[in-house]
C-alpha cells in the first residue's frame, strides 16, 4: 500500500475511534464525514468505496462539517505559532460573568447576551440592512450586559470583522468554537467568551478548551440542550455558565419548558450548589417568556430573532423585558 494511503487509513482509524467515544457520551453529530475506507486497488485502477458516512444526518452535522473545513484552511493559513505571537496585541477580556451578574442585581431581570446575526438556518435572513456596529451600539443603549457574535459566514452570514469592529467599539462579545484553533482567533479578534456546544464537544475537549479559556481569562458557556448533555457537563470541573438551549439544533423545534424541565428538582439543585450561572437560550419573544424562564431559574437570557428583527434594536429590548433595562 503507497505511504499516503497508509496515512489516510490510519486517520480512518482515529476517527473511528474519536467518534466512537463521542457516541459513548450520547453525542450523535459526527464531527466529519468518515473518509471511507482508504482507496481500493484492483491492478492499476483505484476505486473510492463510498459509504452511508458521507452525507450530513440534519443541519448541525452539516454546519460543524463545513466549519471542520474552514477551520482546517484557516490554520493553515495562521498556524499556532503565528497565532500565539498576535495574543499578547489582543485587548484584554473582560469578564463576561461579572458583566452578566452586574446586570442581573442592577435590574432584577436575567442579564442579556444580546446577538448580533444577520441570518440563521432555521429562520433565512433576520435583517436586510445589517450594520453589525450599528446593532451593537444599539443593544448596548438599551442595556444589554454582553453580545454573542455570529461569525460563521456560511450559515449565519457573520464574520470574523464583525466580532473584530464589534469589540473595537466597547462591548463584551462571545463566539462558537468546535476546535481550540478558533479560541485563539477569537481571543485574538477580542471575544470575551466563546460558545462549546456539549452536542458536538466531548468531555475530553470541553475540558481542554476550558483550560485554554482560563489561560486566556475567557468565560466558556456551555451549552446543552436535553438532560443527558446537562448531566455530562455538570460534572466537569471549572464550569461557570452553563446555556440552555430551547431550539433543538437538529429539528430546529422551540420550546422554552426546556429550560424550566432541565432546572427542576436534583438539577436545579445541582446547579445551584455549584453556584453555576445558567443562561436560557433561544425563542424568547416576550415579557412572558423572560419571566417563564427566570422563574425556572436563569440568571441570563440569550437572544437573537426577536431584537435583531427590531427596526430599533434598542427599543425591541425594553419590549421584550416589557421596561427599560437601561436605567
Ligand atoms: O438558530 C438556528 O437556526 C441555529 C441552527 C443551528 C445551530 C445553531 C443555531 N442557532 C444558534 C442559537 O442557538 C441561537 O442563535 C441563539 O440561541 C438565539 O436564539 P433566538 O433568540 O431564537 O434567535
């Protein structure tokens, strides 16, 4: 067998392995597609044998394998070792939690990670004319404590310059990372915080991350969606904000009795033994909704559609808080 395809079957082999450990913790998204058994030779002629692994089972499987791409090319392009000489130009971060609790005993209503996306899978285009400074200026007059960045540009239509001129203007942001690659790129474009999704994300690399994320005085929110995911991240040490996601990313379903089903009984306890900060995320519209889910237990609250959709960003927080939260 050539060299090159001893590699390429060696690299089947510790995918198979990686994602053997993933389905053990009950992680369902591949992390890319299997790359088939290596290639077969019958006399001068090679043949591909293609496999089921090759297509995406729903969305998410689809967004982490173009951003496994991306980000691949990316590091190739800025490996580490230039990465690590632009850490020391980057801004300092600042503290996402603080911000939040701030917010939380200024106002009496969870703490807003206001985002900033332009478009989304599940909704298409949220805002034609999209300046990402402008939304930003506007979520921070009306009293949000943090923004989350979209920087994919594939699905989200956000980018890197965004979260870049975001920061440059004065306000806490925070970004999804699949790979630690992205933890430095971020840090170093000024995300505060970044975004580890607990569906994608084995124990092993949520525990690594978080350590870089403490290197680097970053906040990681975690975000799980069902109680399996909760009962995983809950036991890694370090934990300081957990998310809980009410869109289920592979179906795109809403339901904000999520968050209140996750916090109830021994969780909820848990939780609050631990004194870990929880952020209801997703689908909330309304003064109702913000009290539904406080009342389950949320310190913080994430939201997307329902501001950016605003012609005023501003005055669509004090709508959705039904006050206004600057004061
Ligand atoms: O929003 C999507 O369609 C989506 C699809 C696949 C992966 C992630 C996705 N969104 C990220 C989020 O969870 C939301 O942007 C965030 O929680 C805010 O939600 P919303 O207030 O409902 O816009």
């Amino acid at each position: 067998m050539p060299e090159v395809d001893a590699l390429k079957a060696k690299e089947w082999e510790v995918g198979i392995y990686q994602e053997e450990i993933a389905a053990g913790q009950g992680i369902k998204i591949r992390r890319r597609p299997a790359t088939g058994l290596p290639p077969h030779y019958v006399g001068p002629f090679e043949f591909d044998l293609q496999n089921e692994g090759n297509t995406p089972r729903n969305i998410l499987e689809a967004i982490i394998w173009s951003k496994d791409v991306e980000v691949t090319q990316r590091k190739e392009k800025n490996p580490y070792a230039v990465l690590k000489k632009l850490l020391d130009k980057a801004p300092p971060a600042r503290d996402f939690i603080g911000a939040l609790k701030k917010a939380n005993s200024r106002t009496s209503f969870p703490g807003l990670i206001a985002e900033v996306k332009k478009a989304s899978p599940s909704r298409g285009v949220l805002r034609e004319n999209f300046d990402p400074v402008q939304i930003a200026k506007a979520y921070e007059k009306g009293g949000a404590a943090c923004l989350s960045v979209l920087t994919d540009e594939k699905y989200f239509q956000g980018s890197f310059e965004n979260l870049e001129a975001i920061r440059n203007s004065g306000v806490q942001a925070c970004d999804s990372a699949i790979d630690a690659w992205q933890i430095y790129y971020a840090r170093i474009k000024g995300a505060d915080a970044i975004l580890l999704i607990a569906a994608v994300l084995p124990d092993l690399d949520i525990k690594y991350m978080i350590k870089i994320c403490k290197l680097f005085r970053m906040t990681a929110l975690v975000e799980v969606h069902d109680e399996r995911e909760f009962d995983r991240v809950i036991e890694i040490e370090g934990i300081q904000l957990i998310g809980i996601n009410n869109r289920d990313l592979e179906t795109f379903e809403l339901n904000i009795a999520n968050t209140k089903k996750l916090l109830e009984g021994e969780r909820g306890q848990k939780i609050r033994e631990k004194g870990i900060m929880v952020v209801g995320e997703s689908g909330l519209f309304t003064p109702a909704d913000i009290a539904y889910v406080q009342e389950a237990g949320v310190k913080a609250v994430l939201v997307g559609e329902s501001l950016v959709k605003q012609e005023d960003p501003s005055a669509g927080i004090a709508q959705l808080f039904g006050k206004d939260i600057s004061l």
